[in-house]
C-alpha cells in the first residue's frame, strides 16, 4: 500500500494514525464471479470494503484497479476511521470517495462531465432522498452513475467553496460528535447552509453557475 501511503494527508483528512491502526488487507480476486461469491456484492460494483476487517475485495480484471477502485476503497477505511465507525450518510461517504478517486485516476473525467451537464437540467435526486436510494438494485446504469455524480458534485461543492478544514473539522467532527445532519451542517456552513434543503438549493445554484471539473 505505499503507493497510497500519503492518502490521508493528500485527500485533506490529515495525519490522524490511520497507517498506525494495522495493515489494510487488500484481496484481488481472479473473475468478478469469484469477488461476486465471496462478498455476497452485485455485479455492478468492483469494489467493496469491510471496516472492522480493515479490508479490500475487488477483482483483477476490473478496469483502473489500481488507479481508481483501490483509492475509493480505502478512502471508505480511511473515512470510517477518522469518523470512529459511526454512521455516514451514504452519499457523504460515496462522494468523498469519488472525489478522491478522482484525484488518482482521471480516465472517468470526461463522463462525470456529461452526467453533470444531465444533472444541471433538472434530472437529480432529491438531496433528502439520497440516502434512501438503493444504487446497488438500480435497473438502469446511467441512473446508478447519475447518483454517484451527483453526490461527487456535492462533495466538491463543499470543499471547493467552504474549504477542507470546514469539512472535516466543523462538518464531519460535529456529525462524528452525534450532532444530526442538519446540525452539523449549520455548525460548519451557517449562515450559507443551515439545513439540508438549504444544501441543495446552494449546490444547484452553484453548479449551474460555475463549471466543475476533476
């Protein structure tokens, strides 16, 4: 894992004794069959993290394995860590992940773009919603990858505009500390954001007035 030794300190969480914890044990499996068997996951992911087991399942012939699904698994670890195994919202977890993979791993850049400019014209999830969508029984893929987009716009939404620090130290400690979620984002982003509504309202104005790229 030395290629990904600095991760905490690249993706802004810091140095907080992750590496100090244990090994991080990563299982490439032969076919995405075998990874299917031994995970019980859809054949729509490839890639899959286990917390307690500080671990990584994912298969050979995945695309980009090193490059992007490696680097969004252990990002999971990684934030699970730092946030003490207590709940994230899943589109927090799954866009910070994103992000992250994004800054290993370019090659998907081109389609973020194209499912952002769909989001900009009114095809999203509602931000309430998010978290009760089930990505992994999604029957259509553009709307599985719109999801991930959506909530990889997000993310960097609050970091390019807000910064890392709010993030992690306001945002994510408050919500790590047992403050809901529309607590910690007052916490962090008042007078802007004090609720979730007011997140998707500031994101969308965002977005459709700035151009996003990773």
């Amino acid at each position: 894992m030395e290629l990904y030794a600095d991760m905490p300190v690249k993706i802004g969480i810091g140095d907080f004794g992750f590496w100090q914890k244990g090994k991080v044990h990563v299982y490439i499996h032969n076919t995405s069959r075998d990874y299917q068997k031994i995970t019980g996951r859809s054949s729509q992911t490839s890639g899959y993290s286990i917390f307690k087991a500080r671990s990584i399942h994912s298969y050979w012939d995945t695309e980009y394995l090193f490059e992007a699904v490696i680097p969004h698994e252990l990002c999971h670890l990684i934030l699970h860590e730092f946030m003490k195994n207590k709940a994230i919202p899943k589109w927090i977890d799954e866009g910070f992940a994103t992000f992250v993979e994004t800054r290993y791993c370019q090659a998907y850049n081109l389609e973020y773009q194209r499912l952002l400019d769909i989001i900009k014209q009114g095809k999203y999830f509602p931000l309430k919603a998010l978290d009760n969508t089930d990505i992994t029984k999604g029957k259509e893929i553009e709307n599985i990858h719109l999801w991930y987009v959506q909530t990889l716009s997000i993310v960097t939404y609050l970091l390019d505009k807000y910064g890392s620090d709010k993030f992690f130290r306001n945002f994510l400690t408050n919500l790590r500390d047992g403050k809901n979620l529309d607590d910690s984002l007052s916490a962090a982003y008042s007078p802007d954001i004090t609720c979730i509504g007011d997140l998707e309202q500031k994101w969308l104005e965002y977005i459709r007035a700035n151009k996003q790229t990773w």
